[in-house]
C-alpha cells in the first residue's frame, strides 16, 4: 500500500495545508502531488457547452479513469468530464475526490476534497448547472495509488466555449 506522508511544516510549506484543531492538517485536493493542474482564468455560464483539448492521459486502462475539470480558485468545486477509455451511461454525475485509491494518508492528514459535476463525454464539458470562475483546469486519477508511477499526464489545454 502507497503512504503520503510528509512532514507538517512540508504540508503547510509546499502543499498549502492549514492546521485544524487536533494537530491535524487540511490540505486541499487540488494541491495534493496526484492532481495534475495548470492555472486558467475563465468564466463559465449556467448551461454553456466548453470542448477541452490538449489533456492527454496515457496508461490508465479500465476500469480506472481520470477526471478533467474547470475548478475554482478555493479547490471546492468543479465541472468537466470523465476520460474513460469507454463509454458510461450518464449525462450528469456528481463525484466527490479526495486521492486515489487505496493511498494510506498519515493520520495527521485531512484532505479536504474537491466536488466535481461531470459528463460522459470525453472532451467536452456539458453539465455547467452555475457561474463559476474556474482558475485551475486539473486531472484527478480514480485509479489505485501504485499506477500513478507508469502514468503519462499531459495537461496543455485549448478550451473553446459553445462549438
């Protein structure tokens, strides 16, 4: 079983953590070392349809997937879709993320996870039920800790609004 676990001082210092009550840390998932991100500055409109191009993820194979999403600057929430080499049967779906699977945290470590809206369709960014000013575009893998390693994440986005 893969553990995360670095110091204190290196969660607040290089991950963004807040010390809660309990000598315990929350730290967001969008700054955790398994989330893949790049910073962007878009507005999103209730119902708008977005196409996202340029994210690659290269080694995940079923039934693991990879989530891609317009997140907003606190990391609470996001929309976008699910890269999954086939095909689901949804439109819409909520999906709370916290790590991949089976990833053993120190028990000092609180993640405080990220909301995502998501669609089926790969590339396409389709269930905006709220304005959101989205400031990262990120990859979160629901796949188990221990594949992370053999993964290839490229994240070099074109987002183009209503096509």
């Amino acid at each position: 079983m893969e553990a995360f676990a670095p110091t204190p001082a290196e969660l607040v210092r290089r991950y963004g953590a807040k010390k809660l009550q309990d000598e315990k840390y929350e730290v967001s998932a969008l700054n955790l070392p398994w989330v893949f991100k790049q910073e962007v500055d878009m507005v999103l409109k209730p119902g708008g349809r977005y196409v996202i191009e340029g994210i690659q993820v290269e080694g995940l194979t079923p039934p693991w997937e990879a989530y891609v999403a317009l997140v907003d600057q606190n990391g609470d929430f996001g929309v976008g879709y699910v890269a999954a080499k086939r095909r689901r049967m949804f439109s819409c779906i909520y999906k709370t993320y916290s790590k991949p699977l089976g990833l053993q945290l120190a028990p000092y470590i609180e993640v405080k996870p990220v909301q995502l809206l998501l669609t089926d369709k790969e590339g396409v960014v389709e269930c905006v039920d709220r304005a959101l000013h989205a400031r990262y575009i990120a990859v979160f893998i629901n796949a188990p800790a221990n594949l992370l390693q053999s993964l290839k994440i490229v994240v070099t986005p074109k987002i183009k609004e209503n096509v």
